[in-house]
C-alpha cells in the first residue's frame, strides 16, 4: 500500500496555488522572480514536493491578487 506524505488539505491548497496561478496569467518563471525564488521552487511547491508556510502563501496570495482564504477554505 502506498503510504501518502501529504494530507488532502495540502494536496488542495496545491491545486488552488495552480489554478490561481493560471487565473492570473503568471507563469512559474514570473512567480518565482516576483517571489526571489527559483523556477524549480515553483515547481516543486506546485507538484507537492514542499510545503510552504503562511507567510509563502501570503506572498503567493498577493502575486495571483486572491484573498489568502481562497487557498485555505
């Protein structure tokens, strides 16, 4: 059996970091310059690889100009 890392709430939150991203139009390049990240961060955030924490996803937040409860509902 296959033992899961993550929770279902962190696979949501990724989903949502996705779909925000592509809502706003911005590319991972662009999300990792405005964020003085790597594009690979990006990446690797959005395929479940790390996590982030709140302040990340503040600063996520105000780069896909959505309110920071739509990643945690």
């Amino acid at each position: 059996m296959l033992k899961e890392i993550y929770s279902r709430e962190h696979r949501i939150i990724v989903k949502r970091l996705k779909e925000a991203r592509f809502e706003s139009g911005v590319n991972q390049t662009e999300a990792a310059k405005q964020l003085g990240k790597t594009q690979s961060f990006i990446s690797k955030i959005e395929s479940g690889q790390i996590r982030i924490d709140i302040l990340q996803l503040k600063e996520f937040a105000k780069i896909y100009q959505k309110p920071i409860d739509y990643f945690i509902k």
